[in-house]
C-alpha cells in the first residue's frame, strides 16, 4: 500500500511540468560532461522548450480552462444533509496565523464549505485529510478554521486518514451511501473527483471553488512563473484523469 502510493507520486512527478523540465535538463547537463553535444542539444532546447510552453499564459490558461468549464458554480439552492470538503496542504509554523497556516486552495475549499453550511438548514461539514510530513491531519486543519469561523463544532465531521481522492471517497461512502451530497473542491480538481466519487456510487453536487482560469488578453504576453504554476495543477489533474481511466479499464 505505502510502497503503490509513493510510486504513483514518483511517477506523476516526473510528466508533471516541473518534473519534465527538470529531468530534461539534467540529462542535458550531464551529456554535456560527457562530451555528447549532440544529446545535450538536444534535451536542453527540449527542457527550454517545454519551460516556455508551459510558462506562456495563453497556453496554461487553455489546460486550466478545459478542467474549470466542465461544471458550473455553486447556487446554494440544494437541500442536503451533508457537505464533503476536501482535503489539501499545510503547515504547522506556529508564528503564522491559521489562515495562513492552510493553503489557498485549503481557504477557498474550507471558506466555500463554511458558506453552503451557513445557507442550508441542518447540514454537517465532512472534513478528510491526512497529516502529510507533520503531526496534525489536514481534516482536523480546516475544521479549526470553520470553527473559528463561526461553525457549531457538533455539525463537522472529522477523518484525519484519507490519503488521496479515492480513500475521501471511500470515507464518505460510508456516511452518505447514495444520497445527495455536496463536494466542494477546486474547480481543476473537480472532474477526476467528480469521476472518483461516481464511480463508488456516490451522488454528489459540484461546488467548485479556487478557479485559476483568467479572461484571454490576447498571444501578445510573456512566460510568468504564475502561468507556469497553473500548468502543474492542471497536468497534475490530467494525469489523474488518466490513471483513474486506466485503472476502470483494468
């Protein structure tokens, strides 16, 4: 199970943007050494490349675009019980306050969540997530906050073990079986949760939040590390997409 887990990490770091013009670029450098100019050539101009492409606006706001249209905002209207946030990263720095403790994709889930929950009568928030590499969950995060932010702690439900998409999923299953719930997550992560959570016999609503997606200014713009940023969620979820297709067909 550990061993499954870290590698599919391993390999999604290595087609993730980062991953790729990282990797290239050291093969360059080391053909280099070795006198093999040719290769060297070429996995630099490939890693220069690929850095370019993924840093040009236009290019990344298309990948984060085709993720974030698939489902429209949250309108607050439905009638359900429950409310699945999920997880993302953080922090224990104890010098920073807990809003800056979470993430922003961590904010913008928790603050969603805390919204529908404060527009509909007798629901409960549903928080998942493990620790990571510190010795508080990530669940348990964002439930400080929706507390701090005004939430009946007896309405919030706490798993501080799911690892990824699938084992939140699973958590769930077990609370809502087939009845209407909402799952709040950011609007790129949204369609391979979407797919996950279907796929279990689960019946979940959209609430996507933290969209990257910006108004089209035109070709005329320069790579920017923000642009950049945006290609690895997106890639990221593509290739999450993919892993979950490969392993229906299997």
């Amino acid at each position: 199970m550990e061993f499954g887990f870290y590698l599919k990490k391993m390999i999604a770091y290595c087609f993730e943007p980062f991953g790729m013009v990282f990797i290239l670029f050291f093969l360059g450098i080391c053909f280099l050494f070795i006198n093999k100019g040719g290769r060297s050539k070429l996995f630099l101009s490939l890693s220069f490349s690929l850095l370019f492409l993924y840093s040009y606006p236009p290019f990344s706001n298309y990948l984060v675009s085709n993720l974030e249209n698939k489902y429209l905002k949250y309108e607050y209207k439905q009638d359900v019980k429950y409310i699945h946030v999920l997880g993302n990263r953080h922090n224990v720095d104890l010098d920073q306050p807990l809003s800056s403790q979470i993430s922003d994709a961590g904010i913008k889930r928790d603050l969603e969540g805390v919204l529908i929950h404060l527009n509909t009568k007798n629901s409960k928030l549903i928080f998942t997530g493990y620790a990571g590499k510190t010795d508080i969950s990530n669940a348990k995060m964002n439930a400080k906050l929706a507390i701090a932010l005004g939430v009946d702690e007896k309405n919030i439900i706490v798993n501080p073990n799911p690892r990824d998409t699938k084992e939140e999923a699973l958590f769930t299953k077990t609370i809502v079986g087939d009845e209407l719930f909402v799952l709040v997550t950011s609007a790129t992560h949204m369609p391979r949760s979407m797919m996950l959570f279907k796929s279990l016999g689960l019946n979940p609503i959209p609430a996507p939040t933290n969209f990257y997606k910006e108004e089209f200014k035109g070709y005329l713009e320069l790579p920017d590390i923000k642009s950049f940023n945006k290609s690895q969620v997106a890639v990221h979820e593509y290739l999450g997409i993919l892993w979950v297709r490969l392993k229906g067909m299997i």
